[in-house]
C-alpha cells in the first residue's frame, strides 16, 4: 500500500462532544476548467464524498475499518469530469461505522479503544487548463451543519429525519452562511486535547470498494396483516438472502413515516426474525424514515444488513405509496471461475457457495452479514481455497492480513476476530483453528498470486504468532482450544470432543505453510549466532528456517499420533474414550499425518461410520472441509457424492432443496442464514469433480485429476490464474477430458492408466 502524507490535509470535526452525521463542506472557483482532479479522502467513522452534488465514485461504506491508531485508510478518485469553471463544492458526510460504534454488542465495539469522534480529511489537487495547479484541502475555512440521519449502527439501522432537501447543501448556490466552522486538528495535537497524539500511517486504500451490484424488486408477502394497534403493515420478500440495504421512495405527496425492519427468516406469524441475543438494544436491522414532498427519497448511507425480508409499519401516512427497492451491495471482486455440469445440483451448490462469500465481503470476509459483520479468521481459515477459486481475493487479503499484524498483542498473540476492538484474545480463544490464519494467507498470497512481498513485512508476525503458540505446549506436547470443530450436528458451538487434537494440527499446518511462504520468497534462513529466530544480513528478523518451522510441526504431529492414535483399533479417539468422531479422523488423514501403515484401517472405520449413517457426516466447519477430498483421495468418490447429495439432514441439499440459495450456519435451527464457512465442499467439487488443482508452488505448473469414481457425466470449469484461463471440461461419459493449458504453465493430467504433461494450448486426452 502507497503511504500518504498526512500532512497534505488536516483533520476536520464537527463541534460538540459526539456529533452525529455531520456535513463538512467547502467551496472554491476555478478560473479555467481543470485538465486532472486527483481526490484523496478518507474518514474515521463512514464516509461519503461529493463533487457538485455528484458521488466521488460509486463505492459506499469507505474507507473500511482498520484499527487507527497503526493505519488509516485513504481513498482515491479522479474526479476531474465532475468540476467545472466557476464555482465548485465538495462535501462530506460522515457516519459512525464501527470506529465510533455507540450501539452496546458483545464484542465492545461501543468500547474501542480509538472510539472518539467522527472527521474527516481530504487534499484535492488540481491542474488547470490555463496552466496552473492548485490544492483544496481540509482545514480551516470548512463549514459544518447536523445532517438529516439522526442516528446511525452497523447493527441498529440508521434514523431519517427528512425535512428540507438533504441534498441541497452539495450545490454552489446553497447558503451554509448559518453553518458554523469545523474544528481542526492541530499537527500532533488532537482538536480537543492537549497532549500530543501519535499521527496514524496512512496508506491507499487496497481492497475493492463495496458498491451496490443489483436492484431488486420485491415480492409483497401474505402475511400478518395489521398490528394489534390496527396500524398498517407489509412484509417484503427479496427473494433471497442479500447483503445490502433498501431504496425507500415516495410516490404521494402526503408525508409517511414508518419502520423498515429487515431479518433473513420470518416467524410462525408471519412477522420478521431480527432477534439478535448478541447486541443489547431494543433496535436491530431497522431503519425508520419520515419520507415527504422535499424529502422523497432514502436510503442508508453508513450501515448495511443482511436480510430477504423487510417488515413495514406505517406510523404516519399510509405504505400504498412507498415503493421500496432491495440493493445488492458488497465488494466490488473479480469473479475468478465459473462451473456448468450435467450434475444441476453441483452447480447450485458452487452457486449457494460464490453468493454466501459475497454477501460476507465488505472490507473484509465477515461470518455473517445479519448477525455479527466480525472477520472471523476460523472462517476464513477453512473457506480460503474457496474464496480463490470464487474471486480474485489477493487485494482484501494483504488488507486483512495486515489488520490481523495490527492487532497483535506484544506476546505475539492474535485475535479471533480482525479487526478488533481489544475483544478475542481471551474470549472464545485460546483458538489456533482460527488464529492460524495468519501463516496461512501469507503463503496463499505468495502460492496463489505471487506476491511474496507480503512475506517479507508480515512474515515476522506470523513467526512471533507461532512462537507465542508454540509456548503454550503442554506435557503431551500438544496446544489447547476451545472451539475446534465448531458446530457440529446437535452441538450448540464448540466440539464436544477433547479440542488439542485440531488445534494442534492447525497449528502444524501455520508452521508448515509459513516455511513454505519462506521459500517461496527466497528468504535465506539460516540461523545467526544459533538462535533459529532471529537472522542478519538480509535476512528478515525475527523469521525462523523453514528447517525449525518444519521441525515443530512434525513434533506437533508426533505428539497428536502419541496421545490420540489408537494403534490396536486404528482410529484417532480421544485418550481414554471409544467414541467415534468423524473430524478427529479427518484432519490427521487431510494432514498426512497419519502413519502410512494405519492408513488404509483408519480410512476403513471412517467408511463405516458413514455407511451407518446412511450417508450422513457428523462434522463441523472443519470436518466439512476435508471430508470429501479425503474420500476421494482414498478411492471413495461415489460415497463423496452420495454424501454431498444426501437429501435428508444434515445435509447441504436439504437447505437447497427448501428454497435456499446460501447456507446456513448451523446444522439445526440455525440463526445465519448467509454463512460460508459450512460450504466448503465447493472445493471437493472443483478439485476432485472438475479436478483443476493449483501446483504445490502456485499456478506455473498445474495438475488436473478429475476422481473416476465420481458419478458426475460432465464438469466444466475455468479458473483465472495470473498467468492466464485454464478451461479444463471432463465427460465422463465420453472419458475425455479437454483442456485449455495457458502460456507460461505446464499440466500434468493424470487419468486412470495414464499421466500426460502437457505444454500451452488446447489439448484433449483420453482414458
């Protein structure tokens, strides 16, 4: 990320204690039309900026929440086509978000410790036609007035007030002669301190903006009719489960007011579900507008919900002249593959998959749109291959890495959720399942999209993360948790059995994938003065050898096999136990871990267990993420499928099936309804059915290995690599596989009897 000098601008406030959506504006002439216009712009709070009236750019929710005081966020636009000679505004309008959060939550949002007051900072720099450049910046001189949202939360909704045209004041001709001046920050000093005050870094914007994809137009649902109190209400239906929020219009000229609350489920009355036993007010995913002849129209500027159905209460007026548009909106990713199969069901679920990581994507991959908006690294850590393969994710990723770096704590730990107002080191943690992330996506980085740069300025985070993991060995050898295979069928949250045995491999598999970013950023780790964490020269300090990161790892997985592994039955159980647990067998099978010559029996009594099931897994987030690769792996495609396709509960086809088209989040009655992390199998699905998997060091070299065993006819998908589409389309009904190779990559195909390598262009081979 490009560091801005924060000293092109200062910071600007409106007075008052805690003011709520303050407009800050300025205006200036221009004696000739300009030739370029570069804004930079960002807010502590939620943002939104205007030239002449006219949005910036298209995006909404900026600048994406960090934690302030190590970096700010600042926006970019050219903005050159929206001024004009003459007179000209720009103006800003600000909203709390989560930096200024008021709204009590489990996680103390509300208690941040950065929590103050909402501003703003802006530098406009301008070329003109006639020659000559010049600045418009924040400072004095800017002019501020409350805004028309009285009250906004990410979680609550936001109030609308009305009144007069709230857009009037983004025009040359407003009078702002009754505004009063903003307060302005002094260099080191704070507006209302007079203690000098760190001066955060701030970089560029890196992720995609959120912006709105899709408008849509819901269906009225028959329903519960009027209150008790006989006051109109209308329940609307999107369709589907969105992130998002509504377009509120009037069409009349007499003046409504009335309450929109949003919810992803209806009650048995026919009612919207917006309970949330996490966030400790009244208020939850509602917005109430008063809509008239001067203000017509509203939408939410500083918040967004996760929902399908909006619920309308009339409290002045009547709601036959609202009409209400849905607003799909979330980060603007490049899709990086598409799937068709003969297999319909396939296709609905890579489809339910893409539409549940979108509806999580707003700055960063969040768990749940409706409920918490957190970035949950478990999450993350077990849906990351299908992030990838789903969109172009390297931008939001070196951005969320770098949240996670931001909030660890001088002991080296991380916490579950990133960013973080101080929550998640102790609560629901110790969790390496989740803070292992870290690791992980520095060599997803560098494997999947080459930038090892990354490696280099996190790498010794990631390595004090490990350490820090590392001392928490206990005498078995192993670490603990407290979430492990996070709820799985009839359990409310964390797994009911003993949680070390993940944990600990989790943690195998950081150091593992932490040497492996190592070397693929060539970093020399050979240690100084025989301390295998610390290196000189250019060497990066703090960063062990790939060697001693190897060599914990294997003495983690030693210890899983020493205390778990049932030699005598052939299974993993917990140490003085018989009962079977699918994921406690799964992960060391995934892993590599377990002994070659237990192999085959422990693989056997997995078989088993589905089988006496009639199909059924019993995992969790984990265990759903390696338990069809790992049938396939080991000769069972067809039972792979048969469990994926399975029509009863628990069961992924039994959501589809009911009308569904994201997932949810638990197996019974669950509360999200738009969550990713039990969609993994989507992987399974491209790795083994279409059987497209990137190299061990990235996409260069290729292999594609559709399972024969899988009783799917055709598969077709593309996948966008930096190097180039590969296409890979298998029949096997036909037994061919046809495969576009880009330039610069090799394939490797393995087939049954065969394995082909093959150099770029359009190939087809047979079996």
């Amino acid at each position: 990320m490009a560091d801005i000098n924060p000293s092109l601008a200062r910071w600007i406030a409106a007075p008052g204690i805690d003011p709520q959506n303050p407009l800050l504006r300025t205006t200036f002439e221009l004696s000739a039309p300009p030739t370029s216009a570069r804004l930079l712009v960002t807010g502590l709070g939620v943002f939104r900026a205007f030239v002449n009236g006219s949005p910036y750019r298209r995006s909404r929710l900026d600048p994406g929440l960090t934690d302030p005081r190590h970096r700010v966020q600042v926006c970019e636009a050219d903005v050159s086509e929206l001024l004009t000679r003459g007179t000209n505004v720009l103006g800003i309008s600000l909203g709390r978000g989560f930096h200024d959060m008021s709204t009590p939550n489990v996680w103390r949002w509300e208690q941040a410790p950065w929590r103050g007051p909402v501003r703003a900072w802006a530098h406009l720099r301008l070329e003109l036609a006639d020659g000559t450049s010049r600045a418009i910046t924040t400072g004095e001189g800017w002019r501020t007035a409350p805004g028309p949202i009285s009250a906004d939360s990410m979680y609550e909704g936001e109030v609308f007030e009305g009144g007069q045209d709230p857009d009037a004041w983004l025009h040359a001709d407003f009078d702002d002669s009754a505004w009063e001046g903003v307060l302005v920050d002094r260099p080191g000093h704070g507006s209302r301190r007079a203690a000098p005050v760190a001066v955060p870094q701030m970089q560029l914007q890196v992720q995609e903006p959120v912006v709105i994809q899709e408008e849509i137009i819901p269906a009225r649902v028959e329903g519960p009719g009027p209150t008790s109190a006989g006051d109109a209400r209308v329940v609307l239906d999107m369709g589907r489960v969105i992130a998002g929020w509504c377009r509120y219009t009037l069409r009349g000229q007499e003046p409504l007011e009335f309450s929109a609350v949003h919810g992803e489920k209806l009650r048995a009355d026919g009612t919207v579900d917006a309970d949330n036993e996490h966030i400790h007010t009244d208020r939850f995913q509602e917005d109430l507008v008063r809509l008239g002849p001067h203000s017509p129209s509203f939408e939410p500027q500083f918040s967004y919900k996760g929902f399908r159905y909006v619920e309308l209460q009339a409290r002045r007026g009547t709601l036959e002249d609202l009409e209400v548009t849905g607003l799909l909106a979330h980060a603007d990713l490049s899709v990086a593959s598409a799937l068709t199969s003969s297999d319909e069901y396939l296709v609905r679920f890579d489809s339910a998959m893409r539409a549940s990581l979108a509806n999580n994507m707003h700055h960063v991959p969040t768990d749940t749109p409706m409920h918490e908006k957190n970035g949950w690294t478990g999450d993350a850590l077990t849906g990351l291959s299908a992030m990838v393969a789903s969109f172009d994710m390297r931008r939001m990723l070196r951005k969320w890495a770098r949240d996670q770096a931001d909030g660890q704590r001088p002991d080296g730990s991380l916490s579950v959720i990133a960013p973080n107002p101080g929550w998640g080191y102790e609560e629901l943690s110790p969790a390496p399942e989740w803070t292992s992330l870290l690791p992980e996506l520095l060599d997803e980085l560098a494997t999947e999209y080459g930038e090892v740069d990354i490696v280099h300025e996190l790498g010794p985070a990631a390595a004090a993360y490990l350490s820090y993991e590392l001392g928490r060995r206990d005498e078995d050898g192993l670490v603990s948790g407290v979430l492990g295979d996070y709820l799985t069928p009839g359990s409310p949250g964390p797994a009911p059995e003993d949680k070390r045995l993940t944990a600990s491999l989790f943690l195998a598999h950081g150091l593992r994938a932490l040497a492996h970013a190592v070397e693929l950023a060539s970093i020399d780790g050979s240690p100084a003065d025989g301390n295998p964490w610390t290196s000189r020269g250019d060497r990066i300090d703090g960063v062990p050898t790939p060697a001693q990161l190897l060599d914990d790892a294997n003495g983690l997985e030693a210890a899983v096999n020493t205390v778990f592994l049932d030699h005598q039955r052939g299974i993993y159980r917990d140490p003085g136990s018989t009962e079977y647990r699918q994921t406690s067998n799964l992960v060391p099978l995934a892993f590599g871990v377990v002994p070659p010559g237990r192999v085959a029996t422990v693989v056997s009594h997995l078989i088993a267990d589905l089988e006496l099931r009639d199909a059924h897994h019993d995992c969790g987030h984990i265990g759903v993420r390696f338990l069809l690769p790992v049938l396939s792996a080991h000769g069972h495609g067809e039972l792979a499928l048969r469990v994926l396709s399975n029509p009863t509960a628990p069961g992924w086809k039994a959501w589809l099936d009911a009308g569904n088209s994201t997932f949810m989040e638990m197996w019974h009655e669950p509360r999200s309804c738009s969550h990713y992390f039990m969609g993994t199998p989507a992987t399974w699905i491209h790795e083994n059915v279409a059987g497209l998997r990137r190299g061990p060091d990235g996409w260069r070299e290729f292999d594609v290995v559709p399972d024969p065993d899988v009783p799917v006819g055709r598969i077709e998908l593309s996948r966008r690599t930096i190097h180039g589409e590969i296409v890979v389309d298998v029949d096997r009904d036909a037994r061919i596989v046809t495969l576009e190779v880009p330039e610069g990559t090799r394939a490797r195909v393995m087939l049954p009897g065969l394995e082909q390598h093959l150099d770029p262009g359009l190939h087809s081979v047979s079996w």
